[in-house]
C-alpha cells in the first residue's frame, strides 16, 4: 500500500519513466507471447528462438532496474530509518513499484496480442495478425502466464537486489575483465558463425565485457578532459565524468554494443545478413532493445545528476555561472562519444571479421 501511494503521489517525470518502463514490458511480453505462438506452430527451433527473446528481456530489466534507482520515492533520506523506512523496506518499495509496472506492460501486451489474433472481438484491427501469430492453433494459458510473469518477477528481483547504494568500486578494476570478455565473445563469433545458439552466446559475452570496460573508458574519457594544461573548465567536466564513470558506464558499455551489432548487421546486409530465429519481429526486437539501452543511459545519467545536486549547489553558491555547468556536461558528453563511437566501430570490424570467416 505504501509503495502504491508514493507512486501516485510522484512528479509527471517520473511517472513518464514508469510508464516507458511499462511500454517495454509490454514489447518484451508481446514478443515472447509470439515467440510461445511460433513454438506451438512450428515445434522445430524453438529452443534457439527463446533464447534470443531473452536478449529483450535483459535490456527490459536494465531499464527498469535504472528507472528504480532514480525513483524519489525510493531514494534513502535522513530520518526515515526511525519510520520504519531502511534499506530493506526502500528495496521492497522499488521492487513492488517496478513490479506494478512491469505487470501492466504484461497485461496489455497479452490484451494487444489476443486482440490481434482474433480472440477478443469488437475493436478496429480485430484479428489483423491472425496469420502471424498462428491463431489457427490453440495458445497454451499456462505457457502465456508464465512467460508474461518472467518480466515483472526478474525486473523486481533485479530492482530490489540492485537498489541499496553500495560501495561503487575503482572505475578501472572492471578494465581488464572487459576486454578478456569482449575477446572470447569474438572468438565465439568466429567459432559459432552467423547461426545458431553459439552467436548469441558470442554477442552476450561481448556486450557484458563492454559493460565491464564501460566504467573504466568513463573514466579515461575523464582524464583525457583533464590532460595537457586544464583550464577550470576542463577540470570541472573531467572530474565531474571520473566520479560518473561507475554509474553511466555500464549502460554505456551495453549502448556500444547495441551500436556494434547495428553496424555489423549493416555490414553483412549483403552477404545473407545475421541469422536471428525472431522472423517478421525481429526489426521491431532491435528496435526495442537499441530504445533500452539508449534510455538505461539516460536514465543513470540522471542518477548522476542527482548525485551531484550537493555540488552543483556548492558551485552556485560560490557565484559560478550556469553557462559554466552547461558547457561542462557538453563537454562530458562530446568526450565519450568522441571514444565510443569508434570503439562501437572497431567492435563491428572485429565482429564482421569473425562472422565471415
């Protein structure tokens, strides 16, 4: 009850992310209402098909376990430990509230996908997509529940683990473990071709040693701001993005490679393009995961911001010009695109490389 009100009771901003988070749910759980639709069709190949709509519900799950970390309501204050309101109960608001909305994205999701089947009549585009979800063979409830309920039970789970503001390590520890990752997701690249499970194991490998270099590239991109002869300016965006680099990295990391496998598809459009088991939704399946990871940025962005309130107070109290904040994050900004753009395209190389081989 108490997590429900303070989601009523919250800001139209955060309202608006809980809602997007609900859209992403509803798209995550659409997809694999369709992926459930085409196993009962077409039994052969089902395995890898729900393997790859796992791929949507992880980026789901990031965005939502972001999106709880920078809900109001859910952020530690001074005194509320004594309202009963520590850790555990803050980590049980933000699992109920992310729940709430992963749970709505999963109802209209199976209301959109019986709709266009056929099986709920009296609406415009009644049983539009009647061939392409399979609405000739039965749809299995048990199956459908349990798949609509993977969403909310993994974003809650992942919100209320994830909440508790941890000790962040040293930017650069994750450096090396992300750059063996993203190696022997190249190998398997290379070993497993352009199909099959062996690709995917591939790609998750190397978008989790991004996310693991992700903090430290943050932090180089902060220290090459600062390098040669700073002005105040410069110091002021470089430390700013050395002390952000724990928290935007990661989403950075996984940003890059959404935009490596982008360039790469682009790149073997060609040659048979990548083999992805999704069929007809498998546009709309990146679209949905690229849309994740470019809000996950957004939204631990944000969190940063809201870090740095204390200091950026400081800064107006001494008299600094708001001008002078603002080129500082332009400049924060410039400086990792300026590094993950072509990291992105060196990462594409490198895959294209492996799949054509």
């Amino acid at each position: 009850m108490l997590a429900l009100r303070l989601a009523r009771g919250s800001r139209p901003l955060v309202q608006l992310r809980r809602l997007l988070v609900a859209a992403a749910s509803a798209g995550t759980g659409f997809l694999l209402l369709y992926v459930l639709a085409e196993a009962v069709a077409h039994p052969a190949g089902s395995f890898p098909r729900l393997l790859w709509a796992l791929v949507p519900l992880a980026a789901t799950v990031q965005f939502a376990v972001a999106v709880a970390r920078t809900d109001p309501a859910t952020r530690p204050r001074e005194g509320l430990d004594a309202a009963g309101l520590g850790p555990v109960r803050l980590s049980l608001v933000a699992a109920i509230s992310t729940a709430v909305a992963c749970t709505l994205g999963s109802a209209l999701a199976l209301a959109a996908f019986l709709h266009l089947r056929g099986d709920l009549a009296g609406l415009p585009f009644d049983g539009a997509g009647a061939r392409l979800l399979h609405a000739d063979q039965p749809l299995p409830v048990a199956a459908a529940l349990t798949l609509l309920v993977l969403v909310p039970l993994t974003a809650s789970a992942a919100a209320a683990l994830t909440l508790p503001r941890r000790r962040l390590l040293a930017p650069q520890t994750g450096l090396p473990w992300g750059i063996a990752l993203t190696a022997c997701g190249l190998a398997a690249l290379g070993y497993a071709g352009r199909g099959g499970p062996g690709m995917l194991v591939g790609w998750s490998l190397t978008a989790v040693g991004l996310a693991l270099a992700g903090p430290g590239l943050a932090y180089a991109c902060g220290t090459l701001v600062q390098a040669v002869r700073p002005g105040a300016l410069r110091l002021l965006a470089g430390r700013a993005l050395q002390e952000e680099a724990p928290r935007v990295g990661p989403p950075l990391g996984v940003l890059c490679a959404v935009g490596a496998a982008a360039l790469t598809a682009l790149a073997l459009r060609d040659r048979g393009g990548l083999l992805v088991p999704l069929g007809p939704l498998t546009g709309p399946a990146a679209a949905l995961v690229a849309l994740c990871a470019a809000a996950t940025l957004l939204t631990s962005a944000v969190e940063a911001r809201q870090g740095r309130a204390a200091g950026r107070e400081a800064l107006t109290d001494i008299g600094a010009p708001a001008k002078v904040l603002r080129t500082a994050a332009s400049l924060r900004a410039t400086a990792l695109v300026a590094v993950c753009v072509p990291l992105s395209w060196g990462v594409a190389q490198l895959t294209s490389l492996a799949l054509t081989r």
